[in-house]
C-alpha cells in the first residue's frame, strides 16, 4: 500500500509540474506577443501591427521541458559570430548545456555579449542560439533563441516551449546573430515560437 501511495504521488507531482510549464509558456506567449503587437520592440510597422493578433506557436508540448546539466568554462574564450548581415558579434563563451530530448543527447553553447556588462537590464542575460530539424519547414529558417540569466545553477530546467525568434525573422531591418554551427539539434524541436506571426491564434 505504501509502495502504491508514493507511485501516485509522484504522478500527481508530475502532473502538477506539466501543468505549472504550460501555465509559464501561456503566460510567456501572451507577453511576448504585446511586445510586438503595442509596438514596444519597435519590429513590425504601423500597418503590420494592425494586422497583428499573435505570435504562431507550436503547441505545449511537455517532452520538451528537460533537465539539463550546467558545466560552466573556466576560461573566457571570445566567438566571433555571423550576423544576418555582414556584421559580426562578438560572444564570449559561458559554458555548456548537457541534457537528453526525445532520448538523444544533446549539448549547447551558452553565450554571453561583453557589450550588455554595463546594462542595467541585460547585464546578466545569457543566450541559447540553437537550429535544429525543423528551421525552414515550420520555424524560422535560421534557428531560434532561448534566454536565461546568470549565475547558473548546475541542474537547471530547459522550456523549448519558450523559445523564441530572432527580430530578423520579422524584419530586415535588423542584424541578428547566427547560431553556432555546433548548436544544431539533430530532431525536430516542434515546440516554441513558429516562423510566422500573423496568427490569430488564441491560447
């Protein structure tokens, strides 16, 4: 009996967990699309606010909230970084991400931009550039980001449900860093932010 109560707990747990992420992700969804639709990051023109609802997302998907392992590097080696246009950005490297998703082993650079040290805001925002087997077959075609802010713990939760485009997926009028080639997925990560945002999708 004893045995059996503490299974059902920890399904219960489980299930109050999913259910926390997806609560997260809704509320995430809802206020990154006001960023573009109140014009607040300056991406979409008048006109394309108009037509604007929301952000097209692929639904919540819990097998893409996982654990990962934080290995932090010891030195403080600087990558020079393609743009979307020919500037280069400079990162410098933060450490590694080691996780299991959909049963494969995967890892990702963590970087951070020398030139928001000072920032107020930002001074402590890490960025997770990564492609993977969806990029131009329903995300964006040149990858997609994921935020997380520093110090780092060693064991950490990863939500690919909130990831999220770069501006130049929206506009060309904006130079957006490239994401590593050894950041590339080799599944499809059908969970986060979609390639288009005309969506009147409600959540």
């Amino acid at each position: 009996m004893k045995n059996i109560l503490t299974f059902l707990l920890f399904v219960f747990s489980a299930g109050l967990c999913a259910q926390d992420y997806e609560q997260e992700s809704i509320d995430y969804r809802k206020k990154l699309s006001l960023e573009y639709k109140s014009g607040e990051n300056q991406v979409l023109t008048d006109r394309e606010k108009k037509n604007f609802g929301y952000l097209n997302f692929y639904d919540f998907d819990p097998e893409f909230v996982v654990e990962a392992r934080f290995e932090k590097l010891d030195t403080t080696e600087e990558l020079e970084s393609k743009t979307s246009t020919a500037r280069m950005a400079t990162y410098t490297k933060y450490g590694y991400l080691h996780f299991t998703l959909k049963s494969q082993k995967c890892k990702l650079l963590v970087l951070f931009s020398p030139s928001l040290k000072d920032d107020p805001e930002y001074y402590n925002y890490l960025t997770v550039e990564f492609t993977d087997e969806t990029n131009g077959k329903g995300s964006y075609k040149a990858g997609r980001y994921m935020e997380l802010r520093a110090p780092l713990s060693e064991m950490l939760i990863l939500n690919f449900n909130n990831t999220y485009n770069p501006y130049c997926a929206y506009s060309d009028r904006f130079s957006c860093p490239i994401p590593p080639a050894e950041n590339h997925l080799p599944l499809k990560v059908k969970a986060g932010v979609r390639k288009s945002f005309k969506s009147f999708r409600k959540f």
